[in-house]
C-alpha cells in the first residue's frame, strides 16, 4: 500500500465544508468520489480540517492510501480531471504508512480577509467580507497580540463544539492592510469550531473602536462565549496552509 | 442638468457583455435599471466600451445625465444598492456636458491573463485562461513588438466586425510573469471586435513556439484575419482603464 498525501485547493462558496453529511454537497464527498473514479474502488479520503460550510482552501490536506503504481504526477492529472474547477489539487507527494494528516498537523495558517472600503471589487467578493466602515489595524493588531499563546480559547469558540478541551496555542497573528484589503493571518497549532471567525468579528470591533484592545484579554478570561463578538461571515476564512 | 462619469467594475461571468440586446442580461441593462431606481425616470446609460460576454472590467467608463441634486458619493451608494455584487461603481466625477465616454476615449489599457502552471487554482478559476504546456514569455513579448505602434489590424479583428476603418494604434504591449500568472497589458487608442483575444491566442502560439515571434509581423502585413491564430477565451480579459 502507498499513502498518498493531497494538498487541494478549492473555492468553498458552492460547498457545506469540507466533511461529509446527508443533504449537502462537501468537499470531502467531491474529492471522495473522484478518488473512486480514478481507481474504480471505495478509497476513503482522510481530511487534516474540517473547514465551514463555504470557507475556502489554498491548503487543505488529505490523504488516501492506494495499491496503484500509477505516478503522483498522473494521479493529481487523473482525480483533478474528475472534479469541478472549483476544488483542484496541486501538490502530491508519497508520505510513511503511518502519516495522519490531522494528528500529525503542528501548524495550521487561516487568513480572514475584509475588504474595508467604500465599494467591494466584484472579483473579490466571494473571498473578501465587505466592510465600509473604516477600521483601524494598529488597534486590531493591538488586540490580536493578546491571543498569542497558549490559551483556553472557550471564549472563541462555537458553544456546539464538540472538543473535550478548548486550550489552544497561537504562534501569530498579523494584522495587515494592502490597498483596501486587511488580512488577519493566524497561526496556531488546531484551531476550535468557528475560533477564527469569532476572533475576527471581535477585532473587528476593536477596530471599530467599539472594543479597546485590552477588552481582548478580558474576553479571552472569561472563558464564555457571550463575552466575544459576532461570528464574521465564513467568505472571508481561507485555510492557506498546514505544517507537518 | 449634470453630466456623470460613472467608474465600473464587473465580473462579466454571468452578463452577456456590456452592451444591451434582446434575450440576454448585459452590463448596460442592469446599470440602466439601477439607474432607473435611483432616479425614477428613463435615464440614458452610455457606455465607452463594448465588452464581449464574458469579460470582466476595473474601469468601464458610462455617463448619465441627470437633474437630480444628490451628491456624487450618495449617488454611487444607491446605484449600487440596487446592483447584484458582480457590477460595482467605484468611481464618479462630474464632467462638462459636451463629454462623451468613448468618443472622448485617448487611451484604454487591458489585460489578459493566463494561468501557465499543471493545475488552475480555483480562486483565479473565473479570471484567467489556463494552459497547461509551458509558455516562453520572452519569445510572446518579442513577438507583441512588433504590433506596438499605427497599423491596420485587419488580420486581428473578428471578420464580424462593423468599423470601417481596422486601422489602430497599440501604445505599448507588455507580456509579464508573476508567479504561475502571465498578463498581456495592452495600452491603445481603440481596439476593435475581439482585437486583444485575437492578439492573445496569436501570441499563446508564439509562446509555445509553433509561431516565431517575425510570423507576429507577417500576419499583421497580411490584413487577412484567417493569417492570425484562435481567438482567446472571454473569461482572461479584463478592462483596466480609460483614459482622457
């Protein structure tokens, strides 16, 4: 048996996430079945994050474990030639039998992106979330650097998780604006359900001066939920990369 | 009455181009309608370019004349609150009343992208012609050379084309690589019917060598539009800007 480690990108816009369910298109069952076109059997697909329904991917990791003797090369060609153009698998390498794409994950990147401006450029749209009021990014960054490190992060956190412990580490955050466009970049080493856009819409209002940035830290300890701001609309959230 | 400059950014994926027709949604009709709303009158929309279907602005110019007394920056915000997300205004100056878009047009510049790489990300998948086989961007820029300057561009002109005259002046070509993504920017006085996707798939064939870059020179001497190569896809091509 050979382990096949993917690297997919896709556009989450179509799409109810990455993991199966009844009643909803996902990645997952795209790539799923694809697979089983290329080696004409049921191969499971064994994905690192299960990103939201209609988050994207640049870096989405999943592996499949194949008999075939078939090149890495011609298997990106032939699984990439059964899928829409929406999701598209880029990289592909041979990986130890062993090699578990969620549990051997140490680094995970999202980037939530807003576009803060009078207007949203209609080629942005499906990756950016539109906000015309102006925020401040000094004060964001402000606030993002109370988050870095090892936390419990319950106060970020969907109250439907299903995880036993909500500690968590992030190595980074950055809070950048190109043109019109700020990106907040976070690094840590597994994110919670939701973690991201709930950290996005709370330093949203920090840079909205809604929020001082030692508000952060104060969500932060409390460990609750209702203390955080709003979940920011999932078209902004891009899983870039995981690191291994 | 005020005369408006109206700065235009779409996603031509879903109209079938800018100027209006029977049966078919276009760029014009719904920035008429929108116009409509906002003014509740018959307000004509006139428009500098006509964008064949499917392709994609920054910088569409339109004008309107209007009574109305609502300032500029109120005047954007409520076209485009009555505009899908694909077509946007993010630009609007008064002009003198004797302005005409396109007559008054020096200089237009477009660019046509193409994704050279094996696979296409999904992100660019509505932007950019993908070709899989390695394009030398060297031999397609010698190539552009020698269309710069006054010529007539018969031979890269839709023989359905309605000018009378297929001369034109190309200011400046340049053929650029960033990363998997060349851009062929094109800067000129006026292009005619499919002009820069004709000159687009003439120069992918210089590219992959199967045209030299001299063959650019011969086909354009010829004035004969069978001469030149395919006419490249829709979704590439994007107008950047007008000038005057």
């Amino acid at each position: 048996m050979r382990k096949i480690k993917l690297i997919i990108a896709y556009d989450g816009t179509n799409y109810s996430g990455w993991q199966r369910q009844n009643n909803a298109i996902t990645v997952e069952e795209v790539v799923t079945k694809a697979v089983k076109s290329v080696f004409q059997k049921e191969i499971e697909v064994v994905g690192a994050s299960r990103t939201d329904a209609g988050v994207h991917a640049y870096g989405q990791v999943a592996t499949i474990s194949i008999e075939s003797e078939l090149s890495t090369e011609k298997i990106i060609g032939a699984i990439n030639a059964y899928m829409p153009e929406d999701i598209r698998i880029h990289e592909i390498e041979e990986v130890p039998e062993d090699f578990h794409p969620r549990f051997a994950a140490k680094m995970k990147t999202y980037e939530y992106t807003i576009v803060n401006n009078t207007y949203l450029m209609p080629q942005k749209r499906l990756y950016a979330h539109f906000m015309r009021r102006k925020l401040d990014v000094v004060l964001m960054q402000a606030g993002a650097n109370h988050l870095i490190g090892e936390h419990d992060f319950k106060s970020f956190c969907s109250i439907k998780t299903s995880s036993n412990s909500t500690v968590r580490t992030i190595y980074d955050i950055n809070v950048k604006k190109v043109d019109d466009t700020i990106i907040i970049q976070v690094t840590g080493n597994a994110f919670l359900y939701n973690m991201i856009r709930i950290i996005a819409g709370t330093l949203i209002e920090v840079g909205y001066g809604r929020l001082v940035p030692d508000d952060v830290k104060f969500i932060l300890e409390q460990c609750d939920r209702q203390k955080a701001r709003k979940t920011a609309p999932a078209k902004g959230l891009t899983l870039m990369k995981i690191e291994y």
